[in-house]
C-alpha cells in the first residue's frame, strides 16, 4: 500500500500539472499493471519527476542525485515519495543494489537516463544503467518523454 505523503503528492501534482500545465498523457496503458518496469524519460526541467510520477497509476521509485538529501526537508520527503540518492558519473553500487531491490518488489522505477537535464532541450546520449537493471531483474523498459 502506498503511504500517505506519495499518495497525497501524486494527487495534488496531477491536478496541479492538469490545471496549470496542460499536461496530456498518451500511452499509460503501455505499463504493465504489475511486475518491474523501468520507465526511461528524458530531463529538462526540475519538474520532471513530479509530472511523470503524477502519471503513473502504480507506485514508482525514482533515483534522485544524492546532493539533494544534504536539505533537511527533502531528506525526509524524498524517500517518502519512492526515491533514493545516487551519485551521477560514477558506479554508485548503493544506487544499483537499491533500484533493483526496489523492481524486485514489483515497483516502477523512474530513471533519466541522460543522467541529468539538458540545457539545450536536446536530447542526450544515455548512461549504461537501464540495461544493466533489466539484465539484472528482467523488467519490462517503457520509454517516456517529457
């Protein structure tokens, strides 16, 4: 069962991005109901996990960079809301063991692939880890874009 601050925040950013950012989403029905899946989407805004969380009926988890539970306030929301740190440009085990540990129990985890936003809007060349988590657990991969 989800707790109540994801179910709270995915709610409230639904209604948010479908008031005020004019968000459509096409293709839901592409994720599996059950099962691991990783969702790959592009980056370019801050407000990327929010909207693609706000879409996705099943609970996700998200990688987040690290530096962002160094905020005393996101250290407490942030695992809340499914996501856990990883250190960009490096192996960062930690984050491996737990994104899978995270498909293992059926979860969706969200990744962005590019390892980051684009400054420019185009899209950028992937890191390595979405196969590496479908080699390792099998899960489904459904590409998004933002």
């Amino acid at each position: 069962m989800k707790n109540p601050v994801y179910v709270f925040m995915q709610t409230a950013t639904r209604v948010f991005f479908g008031i005020y950012g004019g968000m459509k989403v096409i293709g839901h029905d592409n994720i599996p109901k059950e099962g691991p899946v990783v969702i790959a989407c592009n980056h370019v805004s801050y407000l990327d996990p929010m909207m693609l969380g706000s879409c996705i009926k099943r609970e996700c988890a998200f990688m987040a960079r690290h530096d962002l539970w160094d905020k005393k306030f996101l250290a407490w929301l942030l695992p809340k809301l499914g996501s856990f740190p990883v250190n960009r440009g490096k192996m960062d085990r930690n984050a491996v063991k737990t994104g899978i540990e995270r498909l293992n129990q059926n979860l969706v985890l969200c990744i962005f692939p590019e390892g980051g936003r684009t400054d420019d809007g185009e899209l950028q060349r992937g890191e390595p880890g979405t196969a590496l988590f479908v080699q390792k657990t099998g899960a489904k991969v459904i590409p998004a874009a933002v």
